[in-house]
C-alpha cells in the first residue's frame, strides 16, 4: 500500500455535475482535490466542505486542455502526500449549431476536452486506483447513444466516452479497479449556456437535477454497474434507441433538435 493518502480527483467541479458529485463524494467521507479553471469557485467549494469538519480539499486551478496536465496533478497531490484513489471526468462542453457552419476549432477543442483529456486522465492513475481499490467515473450522456445531427461532434465525443469506459470496465476489472459511465439526459446546469441551448429546451420529462444524477453516480460507481443512467425513463429509452432502426433514431433526433429553442448559426 502506498504511504500516500487515498483522494478523489473531480475534473469541471467548479460548477454543475461536478459540483454536485463533489458534495456528494464529501458526503460520504471521501477527500478531494477539485480541479477547473476558476479557482474562486474552487475554493469556495473546498470552504464550503471544509465547514462541514472534512478536510480541505485540495484546489488544483488548471486549464485541463494545457499539455502534461495529468503530470500537473500528479506532481500536485504527490506535494501534499496525496495520489488518486477515484478519478471523476466530469469536465467536458457541447455546441449547438451544424458542424458544417460552427467554428472548427472550437469544435476540435471540444473533441480535445470531452475525448482526449479524458482518456488521458482515466489511464494516467490505473496504478493508484488499484493501491487503493478505488475506481473511475466518467461522466458520458445520453448522446452517447444516439446520432446527434444539429449537435454532431459533441454527440459523437459523447459515443466515445461510452464505448471507452465500458471496454476499460472489462479491462480493469481483474485488477479490482471499478469503472463506469454516467450518462444522464438533460441537466438545467451552465452547460446549456455554453452549449448554445435555451433553458426551454433542457426542461422536460427526460430533464433530472444535477443533485440527483450526482447521487445516481456515485450509487453506481460503489455498486461496480458498468453504465448508469438515471432515471427509469430515459433507461427505457436507452434500451429501445439499441433495438430500433438507425435511420428512424437519426429521423428523430434531426426533427428534435430542429424544434429546439436553440442557436443554430454560430
């Protein structure tokens, strides 16, 4: 067993999900170091957990997209006697709009953030996470099931994380390293205000609180359940998207999104 104590890394924990599943994870006793690029929300986060008589968490502000950031946060903990038990990518953004027409480089600096920070992140701590019997919690969405014209690129990161962190559960399994994918539909969070969504158009029947997601996350991610989707309804739908005709799931999604109150120029 390493001489470093055990913490919970949350990537995006400076706002919405993230936010929530580090109260959550505080909750249940777990130490944290919270990581996102606005450290005054971070520290008023690690205030807010610290008043409740847990230990500070530790803020780690960080342009996830910069290179070497999981040496960044490595070399961080490791200052402060710590190494990563769990690792919660949580951090991730999407846009509205036609690929076609929305900035190219925004769109590859999503893929940057939502694919390649994440796959970095969830295999750079593989060691640290079986010293400590710990786990990974990547945070996917419903669009990983589905094609997303309208939201094209963000639909498809969101497909990668799905299939990755289902492959890495089968993987890492014999290594006692539990994995799994959260993936809840709309969350009223500062997402859709990024995305380009209108506050409308993330309410509704298949629309859950970041409060409970986070909680069905962390439920999850201690049971060992590969995939998580909370909720029983949009569960249902996750099992029908597999079981009807691609070309009438693409049919659906392009006249939903073309109904949504949204920006579609960028």
């Amino acid at each position: 067993m390493s001489e470093l104590r055990p913490v919970t890394v949350i990537t995006g924990a400076s706002a919405g999900i993230g936010l929530a599943l580090a109260r959550v994870f505080a909750r249940h006793g777990h130490e944290l170091a919270l990581v996102a690029r606005r450290e005054e929300r971070l520290n008023a986060l690690a205030d807010e957990i610290a008043s409740t008589g847990a230990r500070r968490p530790v803020v780690i502000a960080a342009d996830l997209l910069k290179p070497g950031v999981a040496d960044l946060i490595r070399e961080l903990l490791a200052a402060q006697g710590a190494e990563p038990q769990f690792v919660v990518n949580n951090a991730g953004f999407g846009l509205v709009g036609l690929a076609s027409t929305r900035d190219r480089d925004e769109q590859l600096q999503m893929i940057d953030l939502n694919v390649r920070v994440l796959t970095e992140l969830s295999l750079a701590f593989i060691d640290s996470l079986a010293r400590h019997h710990g786990g990974l919690l990547n945070v996917g969405s419903m669009a990983g099931f589905l094609p997303g014209p309208g939201m094209a690129v963000y639909y498809a990161t969101k497909a990668y994380v799905l299939s990755f962190t289902e492959a890495l559960h089968s993987e890492l399994k014999p290594r006692g390293i539990r994995v799994s994918v959260l993936c809840p539909g709309p969350v009223p969070t500062e997402f859709g205000d990024r995305a380009g969504l209108s506050k409308r158009s993330m309410e509704g029947p298949l629309s859950q609180s970041a409060d409970y997601v986070a909680e069905a996350g962390y439920r999850g991610l201690m049971q060992g359940r590969r995939t998580i989707v909370p909720g029983a309804i949009n569960k249902l739908i996750t099992f029908f998207i597999r079981i009807i005709p691609r070309r009438l799931v693409l049919a659906f999604v392009d006249h939903r999104q073309r109904r949504r109150k949204a920006v579609w120029e960028a």
